[in-house]
C-alpha cells in the first residue's frame, strides 16, 4: 500500500501552490484505492511540524532537518485543522480534539455524533 512508501520517494510528485502553507501530493496513479477516495495527499506546514492527512489517518513530520515521521493518528478524517498546539479532528460521527505535548498528540475531548443529535 501506498501508506508504507518512503516521503522521499514522493518528493518528486511536490508541487507547491500559490498558498506555501499548503502541499498537495499526487498518489501513484496504479495504487489501487477506493473510487471515493481523495485524488491526493493534503498537507499543512504548521511551524516545526508537517501534517499529512492520507485517506485514513493523519501523519505528523517534524521538519526541522530531514522529515522525520513523530507520529501517525489513525483516523479517518473527515476535516481537520491546527490551531496553536491542538489538533481538531472530525470524523465520520465525531470530533476529536488533540493537544501537543511533549512532541506528541494526545487526545483531550472527543464529541461524539449523540450530542448533537435530537
């Protein structure tokens, strides 16, 4: 699968919008996925860290140097965004929020979809 591919050997596929916050990598186009999966690999540059967000799951890269991989947060995004040293996550029936510590995520709050259902 493509999940286990080394970064540098999609360095090539960068391509850098008018936004320099923003990275979107392109998948090999013979990786068999499913139809209703994303096209490509979103990213957001967020200080130190870069944040992948793949079809399921959110990588964490530390970029100070070389890339180097801190932490995987297997998930199925939905949507998600950094602000300040939390993460906040939706999911398919819940939102998650994550706080940096320690140059790790944890999970602080999770709502799940009952909340907000009549």
């Amino acid at each position: 699968l493509h999940q286990d591919q080394d970064l540098d050997s999609d360095s090539n596929n960068l391509v850098s919008s008018e936004d320099e916050n923003y990275l979107y990598l392109e998948h090999d186009s013979d990786s068999n996925s499913d139809s209703n999966s994303d096209s490509c690999l979103v990213g957001t540059l967020l200080g130190e860290n870069l944040f992948l967000c793949d079809s399921d799951e959110v990588k964490v890269f530390n970029v100070t140097s070389t890339p180097v991989e801190v932490q995987k947060l297997p998930l199925v995004p939905r949507d998600w965004q950094v602000c300040g040293s939390k993460l906040l996550i939706g999911a398919d029936n819940s939102w998650m929020i994550y706080e940096m510590e320690k140059d790790q995520y944890h999970k602080i709050f999770e709502a799940k979809q009952e909340i907000f259902s009549p």
